[in-house]
C-alpha cells in the first residue's frame, strides 16, 4: 500500500476480525514489495490504496486484487476527481487483479452507488461510499479466493471500458466570473489534495473546503465578508465560502508558512480592516456549534480533517458549558460530516512562531474539554464516535456517560508524533478498559475497529453505518434519558463513581502527571517531536513500514 489510510485500516480490522494474520507492506519500490511478498508467501495480497505498480514477479506468483475507486472498466489515477468533476449519477469500485497495465486486469467483483446532486468533497467520497463498497467488494473477494473454480471476468469481456488521464491543475482551473456551484465542484474534486490554483485577495493560493454562499453584487473574485475562519468570495452568480487555504510556492510570503490553513489566516495580511459576514449561517463555518432538539443539547465538533485547534476547544468548552445549563436530560457530543476528531491541530500548532507554545496552549485548552466532559453531573452525557478519531480524538469521549460509535469507523486509541500524549487519558482509558488493556492499546499503537472497541468497552453500542440513520438512532438512545429513573440512576452512578475515584488522586494530578511529560516532548523535543510534525503536515512519506503493522505470520494475508 501507499500509505496505511482509512480504507487500509478498515480492511486491516476486518482481516482481523475473521481470524487472518495480517501483514502490511508500505509500496516504498519494487524491491521492498517483492522481498514482503516472499517473507509471507501469502494466500492472497489486497491493495486498498496503492499509487505503485506491483511488480510481474509478484502478481504472477500470488493472488494480487487491486481496489480501485471507479467502476468496472474505468482507469486512472484520477477516477474520483472525474466523477465529482463531471457530475456523474452513479459511480463504483472494483476489485481486479494485477496485472502488467494499471487498472487493466480481470475483475473479480465490482458495487456500485449513486452519487448526491450536490457534490460531495473527494475525501467525504472516498471515506463513505467508496469505503463502503470497498468493504463489500472485500467479503466476496475473500469468498472467491477460497474457490478453486473461481475465475475473474477478463477485461475484454466488460461492456466498457474509460481510460481516464490524470485531473492535471489545467482541468481543475477556473475564473471567479463562472457560476458558483461550478466553482464549488472543481474544489470539492480536489478536496483534500491536491486543491485548486486560484487567486483571492491578491495572492496565488490552492484552494479547498469550499460551500456556495448568497447572492452577491461585488465584482466576481472579490472577497466580501470573513467568519470562523472561512472567507466569502464573488462570483459570477453567487458566491463561494473557501473554508481553507495554502499558500502556493510562488506566493507572497505570509505569516502561516505553505501549510493548509483557515483562509482568514491565510489571508490576514491582506484582508480589508474590520471584514465581518452579516449573511446568514452557512455550512463553511465551521468549528464547534451547540443546537437542542427536544430534551436533547448537541456539542458538534465539525473540524475540518478531525483537528481541534486551541480556539476550537475554546469553542467546545464554551459549548459544552452552555450545555450544562440548560434543562435538557442528555448531552451529546458527536463530530460533523467527517472524522470525529484528531485531536490537537499539527498545522496550527507548525503555522505557529512558537510551535512548542502553541502545542502546549492546544493540549492544555483540550484537556479542560476533557475535564468538562467528566465532571458534568447535571446531565447524562453521550459521546458519539460519528466518525473516525484518532489519538487525542479517541481519549476526548471518554469521559462520557455513554460512549456510542457509528459502525465501521476506526479507531487509532494511541499517542505518536513524539508525543506521551494527556486528554486525562491515564484516568478515563483504564477505567472503561481496565489497566492492562489500556497499557496494550497505548503500547501496540494499532488501529481498533468498532466490535473489538465494544468487546474492550472502550464504546457501550453500536449504531447504523448509514450516517443519517446513525443521526436518527443517536437522538433516539438520548431520548432514552426522558425516563426519569434511568436518568437519575445514571447520574448516581456517576456522582458516585467520581466521588470514589478522585478522593484518592484528583483529577489535577492526573493532568500534571501527563502535563510533566507533555511539557518534555513539547518543549525539550525529547522524542522527536518537532521532525515528525513536520513530517506529517507535509505529507512526506514514510521511509519504512512501521514494525507493528510487519507482523509476518503465514499462512495468511499480506496487504499491499
């Protein structure tokens, strides 16, 4: 594989989860893969997300199945940028086999869905749908390959075939005066890579998170209004809201450096005195809102890509404490449209003059969300994993009531990046999993799926994958705490149990326990912290599979 991404990861709990060992084998060359594929001599090798070509002595040797994130007969690296690009009804993926062309050998199976009218980012794409018929696509592939008699359908015989090139910036380009929803589906096709090349207040920037805003008379191109980050720009017919930016290498330097960043940062420099937006809410502001349905309170945590920045846990503990006064039975804390959450913000935290004090302000500012969470009494609170999280992201909920998970999302509860990691993660994880397994998780730093979370009890339930049937059925476990005894036993049992626990080690000193440690990887850069935080925000590829993902056990299976 190219990376171990949500699709790796998912099919990595699978495997798993049926009782297959499973080895992981960064494509870093050709030499690399082949010497993986010898030490496992697998039954079967699945690619879920491979850029490399496998080598001939590979594919000829063992069974080599390709996901790819288009339907039978399309080709190309680019095949999700198309489908948003032009607007088509219904799209697919595929499981073929490897063979010497890309994307060109026999298929073994193939799903299909359609597409929403209004177009979805390429990574909401991608970590939904394409996501889910990968999934299913793997159940029979692993069905097929236990079949002797099986043969897959050679490439001749699909009724047709679409070679499609790589979206180059050329493709993706367009001119502030064109109508806004066009605008918005050539972002959102290059949303999170590679973004597109435009310009906005003067300076050559790519573009990303982008939602069509009001009617607007300004002269197209023109930015007109700023809220939470985002900026409103012109255009032809409308006006698009750009949620964030990066600097192109030929820009103006400006404060943030060439990371992805809110536009408003971006752009700071160069933004009229006092730029404020009086149009109404839109979904580019994002961040951390509270809304109540019924006797519901809702603190949603619509991050883009899952990171939490020191003014977003502000926002949450805001929230969150405006929550805790209102006269609702339950509290729910659940993510957006995306991940749940990733904890602390690397690109706010690198963008910074002072990367170590700003880390230091991001963990303090998420750990008092944690410490809100935990000792809310008036209220059951809910955490709901809506999406996938990730080290921080995973500790935050669990100072939760009730901790629910939208299945097939994954979990990674561990600490990298150099980091020992806070959150009062030494308080909440051993006491919903038990010691010795919070030591495992924290220390094999591997992803968990839903079922091994509910088995840990890491999660109490387990809703519908379906996002707007999760929603549904989210409301409906809040509801339950309308019965007035349930509500009042849940909250004596929680009074009781903080009562208990802290009279003998507050939570103070689980935090400056974690904070003393925190303080040496932050400031004294004692494991690395600073080169792997570089590393991530610039996306540079690993140079090695990680050794805990190498787990050569045969017979069994081996991921590309």
């Amino acid at each position: 594989m190219s990376s171990f991404n949500g699709l790796s990861q998912r099919f990595w709990c699978e495997l798993r989860e049926r009782g297959h060992s499973v080895a992981v084998e960064f494509a870093r060359d050709e030499e690399s893969i082949t010497d993986a594929a010898r030490r496992a001599d697998p039954q079967l090798i699945l690619c879920p997300f491979l850029k490399e070509r496998v080598p001939a002595e590979v594919w000829q040797k063992w069974p080599t199945v390709i996901i790819h994130p288009g339907p039978a007969g399309d080709r190309g690296p680019s095949s999700l940028d198309w489908a948003i690009a032009d607007g088509a009804t219904e799209w697919g993926v595929t499981a073929l086999q490897a063979v010497e062309e890309m994307d060109a050998g026999p298929v073994w199976t193939t799903r299909t869905f359609p597409l929403p009218q209004d177009p979805p980012t390429k990574s909401s794409l991608y970590n939904g749908p394409v996501t889910d018929a990968a999934m299913s696509c793997l159940e029979e592939v692993l069905t097929q390959v236990a079949d002797p008699a099986f043969r897959p359908t050679p490439p001749e015989n699909l009724a047709k075939t679409c070679v499609r090139p790589t979206m180059r910036q050329t493709d993706r380009a367009f001119r502030w005066n064109e109508p806004a929803e066009d605008i918005v589906r050539k972002i959102r096709a290059a949303d999170g890579a590679p973004g597109v090349r435009t310009e906005v207040a003067g300076v050559r920037v790519s573009a990303f998170d982008a939602h069509a805003g009001p009617r607007q008379s300004d002269p197209p191109g023109t930015v007109v209004a700023c809220r939470d980050g985002a900026v409103l720009v012109a255009a032809g017919s409308g006006s698009v809201w750009l949620g964030h930016l990066k600097l192109l290498a030929d820009a103006t330097p400006l404060s943030g450096s060439s990371l992805k960043l809110p536009a408003a940062q971006v752009l700071a420099d160069h933004l009229p005195p006092g730029l404020t937006s009086t149009t109404p809410a839109t979904p580019a502001a994002r961040g951390v809102r509270y809304l109540r349905r019924a006797d519901v309170g809702y603190v949603i945590l619509d991050c883009y890509n899952g990171a939490l920045s020191t003014e977003g846990c502000n926002q949450a503990l805001h929230a969150l404490r405006h929550a805790a006064r209102q006269d609702t039975k339950a509290i729910v804390v659940r993510g957006g449209d995306g991940p749940f959450c990733n904890g602390i913000h690397l690109n706010a935290i690198e963008a910074a003059k002072s990367p170590a004090a700003e880390a230091w302000a991001n963990i303090t500012a998420i750990n008092d969300v944690c410490r809100e969470l935990i000792t809310t009494r008036g209220q059951v609170t809910i955490a709901a994993f809506s999406g996938s999280a990730g080290a921080g992201g995973v500790m935050l909920p669990l100072g939760a009531d009730l901790v629910v998970a939208r299945d097939g999302v994954v979990l990674n509860p561990y600490y990298e990046m150099g980091l020992t990691g806070s959150e009062l993660h030494t308080y909440t994880l051993p006491r919903r999993v038990g010691p010795e397994a919070a030591r495992r998780l924290l220390g094999d730093a591997l992803p968990v799926g839903v079922t091994e979370a509910k088995r840990l009890g890491m999660i109490d339930e387990i809703g519908p994958r379906d996002p707007a049937r999760f929603s549904g059925w989210l409301h409906e476990v809040a509801l339950r705490y309308r019965d007035r005894e349930l509500r009042e036993r849940t909250l004596r049992r929680k009074a009781e149990t903080l009562d208990r626990d802290l009279s003998v080690k507050p939570l103070d000193a689980y935090e400056a326990c974690e904070l003393g440690e925190m303080a040496q990887d932050m400031f004294d850069d004692r494991q690395g912290f600073a080169a792997a935080r570089r590393a991530f925000v610039r996306k540079e590829a690993p140079d090695r599979t990680p050794a805990k993902l190498a787990l050569h056990r045969a017979p069994g299976f081996v991921r590309g």
